[in-house]
C-alpha cells in the first residue's frame, strides 16, 4: 500500500511542473521599456537584447495601441516567441505622458504576478524613443543600464528609493507626493543623462523639477539620504565641499506653520584653507555652509510648494499627529497652505586626514 | 478507537499549524481593511477573548461528550473547511504560481498528503507539523526584510475606535482562531492530563497572537490603507516587492512554503474528522479514501473568486457555531447530566 502511494505521490509531484514551466528559450526578455502619447493612443517602444529573437544584435520594437496591455499583446504578435516582462528593471515614461494618470500605466504591472515590483520608473525629457535607442550602445549593459542608473543616484542621495511597488504606495496615499528621476538626452553627446527629479501631483506630473543639487537637498530634507550625500559650495572664492554623515530632523508645528530643524553632522572633503581645528574658522565654516544650506532648502520648499507637491510626506505626518490640520481627501487643497521654514545647523564632525 | 497520546508540545503545534495553516496570508488585510490603524487592538482584544474560551475549554472539557449527531455535525464543518481551504489554496496558486496546471492535479497532490497521513498511524498526522518549524523561522526573516521600508506614522492614530470599526474588525478577526475548537477534541488525549496549566495556554495564544499581529502590523506599516483596499494578499505581495541578489521571486519561494503550510493545516482537519469517525466505527479505511476523494472533486466547483470569497465569509459563522457556541453548550449539557448522575 505504502509503496503504491509513494509512486503515485513521486508521479504527480513530477507532473505538477509541466503545465507551468516556461523555458529561457522560448521566451524573449524585455529589460526596459517605454511609453509616449496618452491611454487610448500609446506609443510603446520595447528593448530587446541580443543573443535573443535569433540575433545578436539589440533591437527595439515600437508597437502602437490603446493601453499598456494591447502594447504589450502586439509586440507579443512581433516576436517568434512569447515576451518576458518578469525581468523589466526600467520603464521610461515621456514627460507629456506623465502629465496624465500615472497609475492608469501601471496598473498592468501590478496585476500580474510575473511582473517584477523592483523596475524603477523614470521620466524622459520628450520622446522616450532615443533612451531605448540607446540601447544599441549599451553593450553588456543593456539589461541594467536604467536601473543601474537610478542605482548610483540613490546611493549619491539624488534620487529617492522608489520602485514600483513603493510608487503605487505614493500614488494611492494622498499624504504623500511622488518624485520621480528624471533625464535627458545630452545635447552634446546624446548620452541619456540625469536632469534631477520630477515632481508629481498626486497621479500626474507637474511639468516641474528640481535639479540634482535640489534633489539631494530633498533627500536630506526628507532624513533618507543614500551611501554619499556630498555637497560643494564656495565660500568667498574658496571650495568648500563636505559629505553628510548624520542627520536629526525635529519638526515643531504651531498651527499651520512648520518649522523643521535639521541638525547635520558633516565631514570635510575638500578647503584648502584649511586649518579646521581653530575653533573661529570652524564656527565661520559652520555658519557658512547652514546658512547657504538654509537658503537652498527655503529654495526647494519653494519648488514644493508652486507645484504642490508633498515630497516630504507632511501629510503623512499631519495625518498621524495632527488632525487638526490633516483632513481626509482635503490634503491637496490644504498643504499650500502650510508654512514650511527649514532651519539648519552644522556641526563640522570630520576633517580628514588634515586639520 | 486506538489508543495514542501527545505531549502539550504536539498539542499546541496541532493547534498551531491548524489555526495559522492557509488563513494568515489573507487575515491581515481582512482585518485592516476593517478596521484600519486599530485592526492589530482589535485583534489583541479578541485574541485575548479566545485565550479566556481556551481557558473555560481546558478547565471543563472532561463535559465535552459529543454524542453521533454531533460528531457528524463537527465532521461535515471540518470536512467543509478542507473543501474551503483547498479552493482558497489552488485560487492563490493558480494566480501567484501555477496558472496552467489543471487545478485537479493541484488538489490531488495536496490531498494525496493528506490520505497517505490519514491512513499511517496517529504518530504522522501528530508530529508532521514539525517540519514546518524551519519555516516558521524562514518566513518570519523573509518578512523582517521589509523593515527598512516600513512607514512608522501609518500606524496613527489608534485608540479611538468607533462601533463599525469594532464589529467588522471583531468578525474578521475571528477567521484567525477557526479550529480552536479542536482543543478540546485534543485534549483528553494529552499525557498527564492534570498538567496543562493556564501559563501554558496564555503563553500559547500569546505566540500565536504576536504571530498575527507581527505580520498585520509589518502590512499596515508597509502599504498605505488604499493599497491594501485592492490587494487581498498583502503577504504575499510584500514578500514579491522584496529584492533578494539570491532569489529573484521571494514571493514564489514564499507561496511554496504556504503551499506546505496549507497541506498539513488540510491534513490535520481531515485527521480531526476522521478521529470522530474512528470512535464512532472501527473500519475506517474504505471512508477515509472516500472521503478524501469527495474533498479533492468539491473544491474544483468553487474555484472562482467570488465563490472562495463567499465560502471564506461562511466560515466566519461556522465558527462562532462550532469554535464557540455549541462546545460551550455541549459542555453545557455534559456538565448538568453530571449533576444528574451525581445526584442518582
């Protein structure tokens, strides 16, 4: 009895693979897309690398449709095989696109379970087409290159740690706002290269960024700096650049008014003025770089708050502590309201291997 | 019925595996969506309800004396939740991992565990949970993954919870105990009878509880309340969201050890069934292949959304029926016929 069972248990243990196995070859990987137009007339423009779809070569395929789903089914009809999206590590949405629904785009990659939640999503200055085009030059790359990208400014602090599924989160909770990478085709060489970040309005993009050092700023404002959050200023003519190494953020609110002290410990890489341990020139050194600091947050602040995006999750924080002020499905309307004033201090911690 | 005993170890491994088996990868966003920042102290609050009716069972389950009608009642409710449990589980599978297998071979498969457990001896259906012991382990480290990503102000604010709040999160959280009932179906059977102190039995629903509210609380503070309105499996898609550099889906990876977990939750409910069965008839065989046969073609009839929904809803009232009421009256009765007979 026991040893029939044990058969019949092998048997259908082995049997249960079959339906469901899906071999490399008979599948063609897509590592990046991208997206342009509006729902109802999409654009889509597909990555394929090579050793793939019986080629060596990268090539691309750019299918038309009505929705994310219908782009994908026609690229399926292009290829020999079937299309793998479990390995996407980047989609590119075009700026215009953007401007729309954002979650009407990637509501297919969170339906399916195949779909990868770690593809990290990035805003193209204009047509998408040149970034996926682009792929031809990336060699072995190409599967990363996007993701790998986005990699190393989260890591330099310049862009936020979001991926798809992080993405959904902040476009579901009105408490909070997206901030997206956003790049751009390098007039000079027409390498694909970072501008800074998108700013997002609830589901939509709002034509606004931030530069790269405005991003960093963000990052810092927000407590969620990556490996390296390295600045540079000049300070009468005099470089002066130093990596944040700590970072306390203390909010106070007093009604609509919210004052965020930022207390940073930092660590000098670069004043060839040097002489750090005379207590006056740190104090002066220090003052400098909180002031200037001060100036550049109130200047992000700024950004913010013209385009009304809640990138720091004040809402968050509203709807947690304060509902006085947090209100539900209102937070859009009441967050250019508030009075934002960063306020930092510094405190020069590190001076290298000179004093 | 054969004799066999088991230690309180196996006894609250049993119940377990039994209560957690298939219902906690879809309990927490049941309850959340319930009752939002306060699911995880209502879930407390009515965890501790049940600590109290483990209690009341341990201390009065020698009335516990089910009479035929009543051991085919608790039968069908079990055999029901196998049938339950097993649409539910070849629904998730057929959407998280195996899409084009046909779902008869997938309930076969888990079904066969069962039949081969079910007709060995006591000792497997009683010690096969232990090798969901690493996997305990396993999920709970995979689930601490997500710690850096987890928003610490979704939690607030708590503490004011108004009446809707308390009856749809108390209702949902109810879906987490079925099966204490077998407790007391177990528990004449423990070596030592005398021994099972309330320490024990807190100490028990104080594992299981943390259990659950260690994996509402990593949901709640992980997605944003509109989130999990439309994912049903939060769990699950935690663990898929999560980047590992040596395991590309940790959620497949996951969905298997479920899948396990799910099979010895279905095995020991037949094992219960099939328990009151033997004490009623001494040939079990030719029912218990029966019976595993009617509970592997069942399932197939209600593998749609909306119908695995619907069942899972019932069970809700079956257990108040079963996991509450009618051991309470049984032990009811049990406890006045004594009476009578000590007055006689």
């Amino acid at each position: 009895m026991k040893k029939k069972f044990s058969i019949i248990l092998l048997v259908t243990v082995l049997l249960s693979g079959c339906w469901d196995e899906r071999l490399n070859k008979n599948i063609v990987s897509v590592p990046m897309v991208a997206f342009d137009g509006e729902v109802g007339h999409l654009k889509g423009y597909y990555g394929l690398p090579g050793k793939q779809r019986n080629t060596t070569e990268y090539s691309y395929i750019t299918v038309d449709g009505t929705s994310i789903e219908d782009l994908r089914q026609k690229v399926d009809l292009q290829v020999n095989e079937g299309i793998d999206l479990s390995k996407l590590s980047s989609i590119l949405i075009s700026d215009e696109l953007a401007e729309k629904e954002l979650y009407h785009l990637l509501d297919q990659y969170y339906r399916n379970a195949r779909n990868r939640l770690n593809t990290y999503l990035l805003v193209t200055e204009g047509d998408p087409e040149p970034f996926i085009k682009f792929g031809e030059k990336m060699g072995d790359d190409v599967n990363n290159y996007y993701s790998e990208l986005v990699q190393g400014f989260i890591h330099k602090s310049v862009f936020p740690n979001i991926d798809l599924q992080l993405a959904c989160s902040y476009l579901m909770d009105e408490a909070i706002d997206l901030t997206l990478p956003y790049v751009k085709i390098s007039s000079e060489n027409g390498v694909p290269e970072v501008v800074g970040l998108a700013l997002f309005d609830g589901q939509k993009f709002t034509g606004k960024t931030l530069n790269h050092v405005e991003s960093l700023l963000l990052q810092v404002m927000k407590d969620k700096i990556g490996k390296y959050a390295n600045v540079s200023y000049i300070d009468n003519e005099v470089p002066v650049s130093f990596r944040i190494n700590r970072i306390k953020r203390m909010m106070k609110w007093e009604g609509t008014t919210i004052t965020i002290d930022y207390r940073l410990k930092v660590g000098i890489m670069e004043y060839y003025e040097n002489h750090l341990l005379d207590e006056n020139r740190k104090k002066k050194l220090e003052k400098f770089i909180q002031e200037k600091m001060t100036s550049d947050m109130e200047k992000v602040v700024e950004i913010l708050h013209e385009s009304n995006t809640d990138a720091l999750g004040i809402g968050r924080i509203a709807r947690a502590f304060h509902p006085d002020v947090f209100k539900e499905k209102k937070w859009k309307e009441i967050y250019p309201t508030l009075t934002i004033i960063p306020k930092v201090q510094v405190e020069i911690t590190d001076t290298g291997v000179l004093d | 019925m054969t004799k066999w005993t088991l230690s309180n170890k196996q006894l609250f491994l049993f119940l377990f595996i039994l209560q957690t088996g298939t219902v906690f990868i879809s309990v927490q966003s049941r309850v959340i969506k319930a009752a939002e920042q306060n699911s995880w102290l209502i879930f407390i609050a009515v965890s501790l309800f049940h600590l109290f009716i483990l209690h009341i069972f341990n201390k009065y389950y020698k009335y516990f004396q089910l009479n035929k009608f009543e051991k085919w009642l608790y039968q069908i409710y079990w055999y029901t939740i196998v049938v339950t449990f097993l649409a539910y589980i070849d629904f998730i599978l057929e959407v998280w991992a195996f899409p084009q297998t046909p779902a008869y071979i997938v309930i076969s498969l888990m079904v066969i565990v069962s039949l081969y457990a079910n007709l060995s001896k006591y000792a497997v259906a009683l010690n096969i949970s232990v090798i969901l012991i690493p996997f305990i382990v396993i999920f709970l480290a995979m689930l601490s993954l997500a710690t850096k990503d987890l928003i610490w102000t979704n939690l607030f604010p708590f503490g004011q919870i108004d009446s809707k709040q308390w009856i749809d999160g108390v209702g949902q959280t109810m879906y987490a105990f079925i099966g204490i009932e077998a407790f007391l179906i177990l528990r004449p059977f423990v070596e030592d009878k005398k021994e099972l102190k309330f320490r024990s039995i807190a100490l028990y629903q104080l594992i299981l509880t943390l259990f659950f509210v260690i994996t509402i609380l990593y949901v709640l503070l992980f997605f944003s309340l509109e989130e999990i309105k439309i994912i049903p499996v939060t769990i699950m898609y935690l663990l898929k969201s999560q980047e590992i550099t040596f395991l590309q889906r940790l959620d497949l990876f996951f969905t298997y050890i479920w899948m396990t977990w799910s099979v010895i939750s279905v095995v020991l409910f037949m094992f219960l069934g099939l328990s009151l069965y033997k004490t009623m008839y001494t040939r079990s065989i030719k029912f218990t292949v029966f019976i595993h046969f009617l509970v592997s073609i069942l399932p197939l009839f209600l593998i749609t959304r909306e119908l695995v929904k619907k069942s899972h809803d019932i069970l809700m009232y079956g257990h108040y029926f079963f996991g509450l009421l009618f051991p309470l009256f049984i032990m009811l009765k049990g406890w006045r016929k004594s009476l009578r007979e000590k007055k006689v």
